[in-house]
C-alpha cells in the first residue's frame, strides 16, 4: 500500500512483501560493502596508502547502501545481514559484495565489465550470491538502487550479468526557488531550502531528496532560481549552500547555484559588472575562491544573462563568450563547470525563435571547455510541444546541456496529469542531420538539466502522479535509450504497486496523457496562446502583457487567411537555421510534419491536411478529441477506486475532473475564437 501523504514517492518499496522478498533474501542474509580503507576520493586507481582523511563521505555513501537494503527488507518484515567492512574483511564464500577494489571481487564472479566509467557499474550473480562492482562508491550505490528497483519489480536476481553507465556526465536539477521561500513556476508548496534555518538545523528532508534523486541517477542540484538574487553569493549563504552540499554528497549530487552576472556590483559594491574589467575579474576570483574553501567538490555556476532584466555583459558592449569565458575561466581551476543559458530574446528580433541561434552561432567555438550552453528543448518556451531548438546539432564546437521543464509551466501547471517522457524522447531522438550518423538530439549533449517540479508538499511534486515526471527525467538521463513506455512502467510498479489491473490503468493514464494534452491545448503546434504571465489556461486574444512577443497573436497569427506563423523562407526564415535537410523539410508545406504544421507554416483554412479534412474541420477535430482523451483518462481512473486508498482516489480524480474541466474550456475558447475568423 502506498503511503498515504505520498512522500515515499517511487521508494516505498510497498510492492516488496514478505512472499515475495522471501525469494532475494539469500542474497542479502550476507553480504558486504566493502568501505575505503585508505583512499582519499573513494577511487581504487592511484590511491595512496593509508591516507583517509578524505573518506568520510565515501564511507557515509557505504552506509546508505546498507541501509537502503536493509530498509526494503524490513519493511516486508525480513531480516538481512548487510555489512559494511574494511578492505582486508576476510569474506565467507556464500556472501554477496558491494565493491570498488578489483581483489575483492569474490574469484566464483570471473565477469567484471570495467568499461563503465566513473559512475557506472556491473552486477553479477548466480544463484543466490551477488557482486556489484564499480571505480567509485556512488556507482556501487547505483547499483544498489538498480538491485532494489529489480526487485521491487519482482525480477528475478539470479544469474545477472548487468553493466550500465549513464547517458552523459551531467544530469542536474535546476530549481527556480526564490531566497524568501517561493518557488517561481512552482506547484508543489514553497522551497524545500530552509534558508532562514541553515546552516544550523539540517531538516532530515534534505537527505531524503538526496536519495529521492539519487535513486534515478541524477547527479547535481543547482539550489535557486536563475532570476537571481545576488545574495546567494554573501558569505552567510555560501555557509549554508556548504551545509546542503554536505547533505547530497555521500548521494553523489554536486551542488550548484544560480549567480546574478551582475553580483560584483549589486553585492561587492563595484561600478562595474564588466567581464574584462580588472576589479570584476578580481571580485569573481575572491568569490570562486570563498566558495571553493567551503565547498571543495562545489559543481559551479548557472547564469540567464541579458535575458527577462537579468543583466549580462551585453550592456558592457561585450559578448556571451566574454561574459562566461571570464568566470568559466576561473571556475576551472577548481574543477568547476560554468552553465551560460540560451534563453534570450527581446533585443529586436522579428522572430523570437530565431533569437537564441542567431546570437550563440557566432561565437560557436569561442567558448572555453569548462562551458557549457543551456538550451531549451525548443525555440520558444517549454510549450506542450515545439520541434527541436536549431542550436541542437547547430553549435558544433560548443557544450550543450538540453534544458527540459519538469514543472508544467504550460501543461496544466500542477493540476493536469501529463506525463512528460514521451515528448522528451521525441525531442531526444530527432534526427539533426547534422552529419551522416549519430546526429540525433541526444547525440549532441554533454549534459542535461531541467526545471524541477519539487516543493516542500508532503508529496514532493504535488500529486503522487507528478513525480512520474521526476522520476522520468532521471532515468532518462540516465539511459537515453529506455522508452517512456519502460519508464512508466517502473514507476507505476514502484509507485503503485503490482496489482495488474491498478498497473493498467495508471499505464492508461500515463501513456496517454501527453497526446491529450497537446490535442486540447495546442494541436498543430499552435503555440503561447495560454493567459498572461501566469500561463494557465487559454487566451489566444490576450492584448495584456507589455511585450509583443508575449502576446498570443504574436505567435498564432489568426486571420481571414489562416493559422500560423510562417517561418519559412517567404517568412521570417527560422527554418534555416536547421541544418539543410532539416530546413528543406520545415519549409515546404507538403513535407513539414503535421505535428509541426502551425509553427512554420501560415496554413489557409481550406488546405487540406492528410486526414483529408482541412485546416479549419481539423482544428475542430483535434479540440474534440483532446476533451474526449481528457475525459478517458477520468473514466479510466474510476476504475481504480477499489484498488487504492480513498485518499489516493480521492486526490487524483480531483486532479483529472479539474483536467477534463479545463480541456473543455480550451476547446470552446479556442474553437470561438479562431473559426471566426473563417466566418
Ligand atoms: C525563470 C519563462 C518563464 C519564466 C522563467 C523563464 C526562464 O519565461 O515564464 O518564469 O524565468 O522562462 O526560463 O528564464
């Protein structure tokens, strides 16, 4: 049975019972991790003997291995025997082991694949021992939690023969939590930062975020909000970002935090934000410094210059590359990343979504190794769907993070149940064409972030049915490769337990909710026609907003003629900033996917799309549907009602009624308001 306030989220090993842990208990009656013994960062290679002044966190990551099994098997009420030991352990030839040292691998496992990298690992077994093998201990605690999830599952551990490492370096959370405790965008409660307590009360919350995220693989946190406040830079916060950073360490999260560009004046008091100005340069190098001697394995910076009031080195006459160069520069001889975001528009542009490419283009080898550029999956601003940002695949020379939205900013914020995977894994796998092969999205990345959907409510995102999406950008981050379908699956056998026919319907749900959503909101890649600034629910004839490039009609483009905005080469040109295959296909009407149609093309009314109905009756067709998706995610749901608890039942048809509620409000707006313009 799920917890009933849903803070265990996917880790309450609730599927796990006593007949069926019975089976695993063999492999856990003994078994050892072994603990570091004398080096310093945790690593087998290069380690100098008797040296272990370091390992504290290395031996605090043994521990929450062995308290992690332990805490699976006592809550199915068995009791297992799981040891944490010292290198020279003699071990008992029946016992399982955790490893980082290649000797003490037990001689029966001769497959040791050591080809996975940093945080990877191996697991073998027969049939009733276990050998989990990495370089480092957060890979061993990895693998802990790949062994749990199998057996929440209710796989067989017999006989394993498993290496994983993950998809890219850098798999990190972006919170957009305010210093005052709001979360911008936020829909699960206030930050879970309790600024005003740290560094003196560490709430137990922390480690169980820790775990929460570690448990899916991601691997840093940047604290706060990218509309910063400088203060995140004062000494008193650099004290408390170290007492978090303690916190997620023994977890393998780095911690990051967002930086103001403008801090040596807003905080250090300077005339200037100048990047080549020598007191500038100076003031960052203190700061860089202060931080590192708190935090030594401190992950680095993320920055949103000259973009929504955020300052930047353009009011300096200086570029994005002067701007980050200069503090990437001094990041790097700690060993730390510099994050520059993408996400400008707003300087005169007649395009927005052309603004990001055209100004990043030019300066595409220009950057330093240690920085990387933040990109938005699409060119406008995280929308139930867009095609693929062109500075994927576009900026060869550069590091690219893909930044995606776990928060439904767009998508029903925290009322409507869409699970994200499925667009995620469109955006990952489309093909840039860039180059003869492996020119896919996901091919392009050295690292990933994304906007967390996490807040201070028991249930961590707002309904139990939230964290899928957590729980979906972790483990995609992890494997590219895996489906969301697989993915939905684990979470749901995690989550929910394994009822079949409850796992059914939260499958149904699931995996339909994406393509609802799209139906109901934009279908046809209609795009930012949602209300002002709060961007919930439908406004495609808002005049409110002092941009026009924040106003609906700016984008739809409604008129006698037709829908859309036309970004072909008649127009305003955006589709050559893909590469030239890519762009052939966007510009011609004939060959331009249908799911993108209403992005690149201003579409007459009459034309006739491949469903043989036009542009208008197919408008119609894909509102009704959407509501009509909507409603049978609802009567699906219905049929769980004896199968979970009544506060569960309760909380998540709340959540689908407000959902059909709203679809229908999108489809009778949306339809009024532009059929009459075929009138
Ligand atoms: C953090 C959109 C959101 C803003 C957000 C911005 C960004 O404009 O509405 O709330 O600001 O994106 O990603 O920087």
């Amino acid at each position: 049975m799920v917890r009933s306030d849903g803070y265990d989220a996917w880790l309450s090993y609730s599927s796990v019972t006593n007949k069926n842990a019975q089976k695993y208990a063999a492999f856990f009656s003994s078994c050892y991790i072994i603990a570091p013994d004398g080096c310093p960062d945790g690593r087998q290679e290069g380690c100098p003997p008797g040296k272990d002044s370091n390992n504290s966190s290395a031996t605090d990551t043994c521990t929450n291995i062995q308290r992690e099994i332990s805490s699976c098997f006592k809550s199915a009420g068995i009791s297992t025997s799981v040891t944490v030991c010292g290198r020279g352990t003699l071990i008992p030839d029946d016992a399982g082991v955790f490893t980082i040292f290649s000797e003490s691998v037990p001689a029966h496992f001769s497959y040791i694949d050591k080809e996975t990298g940093d945080e990877g690992f191996s697991i073998v077994s027969d049939a009733s021992r276990i050998c989990a093998f990495s370089k480092t201990y957060t890979g061993l605690l990895y693998a802990a939690f790949k062994i749990l999830r199998m057996i929440q599952m209710n796989e067989g551990l017999e006989n394993l023969s498993i290496s994983e490492k993950p998809a890219l370096p850098h798999r990190i959370l972006n919170h957009w939590d305010n210093l005052d405790g709001s979360i911008e965008r936020g829909y699960a409660g206030e930050s879970l930062w309790k600024w005003d307590e740290l560094p003196f009360v560490i709430d137990s919350r922390y480690t169980d975020y820790a775990r929460m995220l570690c448990s899916v693989g991601i691997n840093g946190s940047v604290l706060n909000n990218v509309n910063t406040q400088p203060k995140i830079l004062s000494t008193d916060y650099i004290s408390k970002i170290a007492s978090l950073a303690s916190v997620f360490r023994s977890w393998g999260i780095k911690t990051y935090v967002s930086v103001n560009f403008g801090s040596p004046v807003s905080l250090g008091g300077l005339k200037t934000a100048d990047p080549l100005d020598q007191s500038v340069i100076e003031w960052w190098e203190e700061k860089i410094a202060e931080i590192y001697a708190s935090v030594p394995d401190f992950g680095g910076f993320l920055i949103k210059a000259d973009s929504e009031g955020q300052p930047g080195p353009y009011a300096y006459g200086r570029s994005h590359a002067d701007g980050a160069n200069m503090i990437a520069g001094i990041l790097a001889r700690y060993g730390g990343i510099l994050i520059w975001r993408a996400f400008v528009y707003g300087h005169g542009e007649t395009d927005r979504a052309k603004k990001a490419y055209a100004d990043f283009k030019p300066l595409d080898g220009k950057f330093l190794p240690n920085v990387t550029i933040q990109v938005k999956n699409g060119p406008i601003d995280f929308q139930p769907r867009e095609p693929v940002h062109p500075m994927f695949g576009g900026m060869e020379k550069a590091n690219i993070f893909m930044e995606f939205q776990i928060a439904q900013e767009y998508l029903g914020q925290g009322n409507h149940l869409v699970y994200l995977a499925p667009m995620w894994k469109e955006i990952l796998d489309f093909d840039t064409k860039i180059k003869q092969e492996k020119s896919q999205v996901k091919h392009t990345l050295s690292g990933i972030g994304a906007v967390s959907n996490t807040g201070n409510n028991s249930d961590w995102c707002g309904s139990l049915f939230h964290t899928a999406n957590l729980y979906a950008y972790g483990r995609l981050s992890w494997n590219f490769e895996l489906s969301s379908e697989h993915i939905a699956r684990e979470w749901a056998l995690c989550t929910w337990g394994l009822d079949t026919f409850l796992h059914e319907i939260v499958m149904f749900i699931l995996m339909n909710s994406w393509e609802a959503c799209v139906n109901y909101m934009t279908p046809l890649c209609l795009h930012h026609i949602m209300k002002y600034h709060h961007h919930y629910g439908p406004d495609p004839a808002c005049e409110e907003g002092e941009r026009e490039d924040w106003k609906p009609k700016y984008y739809h483009r409604a008129d006698k003629l037709g829908l859309g905005f036309d970004r072909t080469r008649n127009g305003s040109g955006a589709v050559d900033q893909y590469s030239k295959p890519v762009a052939d296909m966007f510009n011609d009407i004939a060959t331009c996917p249908e799911k993108y149609l209403l992005w690149f093309h201003h579409v007459p009314w009459n034309y006739k799309l491949s469903s043989g109905r036009t542009l208008k009756d197919e408008l119609v067709y894909a509102y009704n549907k959407g509501v009509s998706q909507a409603e049978n995610l609802l009567s699906t749901w219905k049929k769980a009602e004896s199968l979970v608890s009544k506060e569960h039942y309760k909380a998540v048809l709340g959540k689908l009624e407000i959902q059909v509620k709203d679809a229908y409000e999108w489809r009778d707006v949306c339809l009024q308001y532009f059929l009459s313009f075929t009138e």
